[in-house]
C-alpha cells in the first residue's frame, strides 16, 4: 500500500463511503465519472483504486436523493448549477496529509540560496512565492517562518500566495487551527514562538498569519486560474503529480513554464519527477535540495 493509499485508508471519510456500498447504487457509470473528475480535476483512479472514488463520492450522490453514479455524472457534466457541486468533489477528493516543516531542506536551499540570488535582480519589486496545493497552511506557513528567521521580510517586499482545489482545506487554512500532529517535525522552540496555544489546537501569532498575501481556491488543471499565480518567481507545486496522469502534469508544467519569469523556481516532491514531462524545466541540485529551473530566456 503507497502511503497515499495508507492516508486515505486511515481517513474516517473513507469508512463513511465504504459504508454506502451496500445501498444500492448503480455502479456502471463509475468509469464515466472517473474520466470526468480526470478532465475536471487532473486526478486519476486506476482501475485497481475505483472503489476508492466511489466511497469518496458515493455520500455526496445519496445526499442529492439520486440512485446511480450515472445521476450525478450528469448533474456535474451537464448541469448549469454544477459548480458548486464541483466544490464539495474536491473537497472529498482531497487528501488533507500534510504537516509543518515537511522536506524542509528543499524549502532551506530556497531560502538561503535561490532568494538571495533573486533579490540581487528585484530592483525593489516584490518577490512571489506561490504553494500550491497548500491543504490545510503547513506549507505557505513553514515558508513564512524560515523567511522570518533569515530576516528577508525586513529586507525585501515578499507575496506569499496559498492556493488549494479545496474550498474545505482554504477554510481550515483560514481559520489556522492546528493539532499536535500538525507538529511533529516542527522543532518545538519554533512552535513557541510563532503559535499560542488555545485548548487543544495552535493558532498561528498574526506575526506569522499575515505574511501570506492570499488564500485561494485553485483547479490546477483551470489555465485561466493558474495563469494568475504562475508569474512566481518560486513555486512549490509538491506531492499533488502523483495523483496525475502525464498529460496532466504536462498541462499544469506547461502553463507554469509559459508564465513564470526566468529564472524561474519549481519545488515538486521528493517522489516526484518532471525529466520525461518538460524540457522548459532543467533539475538542479541546490544547496542539497533537487530543485527545477526555468532556463533563462
């Protein structure tokens, strides 16, 4: 079992599903949904992870009183109304898994090296930094606190924008409430410093929450959306290519090369790679990070 599977298995909304399957739904449509969150969303289920969808989507079908997936692969591909129906497939489809100070090195090579090489050719315009799928906040708000601690916010005019498909993850991004295990590679000094403690979560000091300029919901697959964030000189685009098909990947690649300056920065996951995808991006070792270049013009 991948660990993506292990954090869906480990999901109480998986248990949920699961418990719908005996309800009588009609199962023939499945393939046809399947290609549809696809197109829609760039997320694939093999054949072998089927049931995996359909326990994710199998509540949102009975809530709406219909008897087959077939009904609701209507409502989403032909319905006018379907968008916000769109926002609650993402919402079920997200794998919330994340935590703050996750593969930190490849954030400490951006901080300590790609930044400084950056900010020597801003001329005093600010530098963008896009996460993206950001979840829940670990990500954009791990960010904030290593520039926080190298001092570049006192130095240097710095956009922090925090995106997800999500409209439930931006909501608990919003919110900032985090629970113990949110912490577990954070080293605990840090954790005093930039959170206060309420009850059984942390909140973020708004030292730290107001560094992100954004938070907003994003479709990597939508180009229109994407476009607007894209112009980043540094993107963090990490762990969401594994749940892609390669032509997937290779759209959400290609907008980023067509808007991004040059140079140009894209961290993706430690198991992820981009060498068969794009010939826009060149993989570099920075400061013991593997990183992808935009190749200057």
């Amino acid at each position: 079992m991948s660990k993506a599977e292990e954090t869906l298995a480990g999901d109480p909304r998986a248990t949920m599903g699961a418990h719908h399957r005996g309800l009588g739904l009609n199962d023939a449509a499945v393939p046809l949904l399947r290609n549809l969150v696809h197109e829609r969303t760039g997320i694939h289920f093999e054949d072998s992870r089927l049931d995996m969808l359909t326990d994710r989507i199998a509540p949102l079908v009975i809530e709406r009183g219909f008897e087959s997936f077939l009904d609701y692969y209507y409502l989403l591909r032909y319905d006018e109304a379907s968008a916000s129906e769109w926002r609650r497939v993402m919402d079920v489809l997200s794998v919330p898994e994340t935590y703050f100070w996750r593969e930190s090195d490849q954030i400490r090579a951006v901080v300590d090296l790609i930044v400084p090489s950056l900010a020597a050719s801003l001329a005093g315009r600010p530098l963008r930094i896009w996460s993206a799928p950001c979840a829940s906040g670990e990500e954009p708000l791990t960010i904030a606190m290593m520039l926080d601690q190298a001092g570049w916010f006192d130095r240097l005019p710095i956009e922090i924008h925090a995106s997800d498909a999500s409209p439930a993850a931006i909501a608990r991004a919003k919110e900032g409430r985090y629970r113990e295990r949110a912490f577990r590679s954070l080293p605990g000094a840090l954790r005093e410093r930039y959170f206060h403690r309420d009850g059984e979560t942390w909140t973020p000091d708004c030292r730290l929450s107001s560094r992100i300029t954004s938070w907003s919901v994003v479709n990597l697959i939508e180009s229109q959306h994407v476009a607007r964030y894209a112009c980043a000189h540094v993107i963090f685009c990490r762990n969401v290519f594994i749940y892609f098909t390669e032509i997937g990947i290779r759209s959400v690649v290609a907008c980023f090369g067509e808007h991004m300056p040059s140079p140009g920065y894209l961290c993706v996951g430690a198991s992820e790679s981009l060498l068969r995808i794009t010939t826009a991006f060149e993989l570099e070792e920075i400061g013991g990070a593997f990183v992808y270049v935009k190749r200057r013009l």
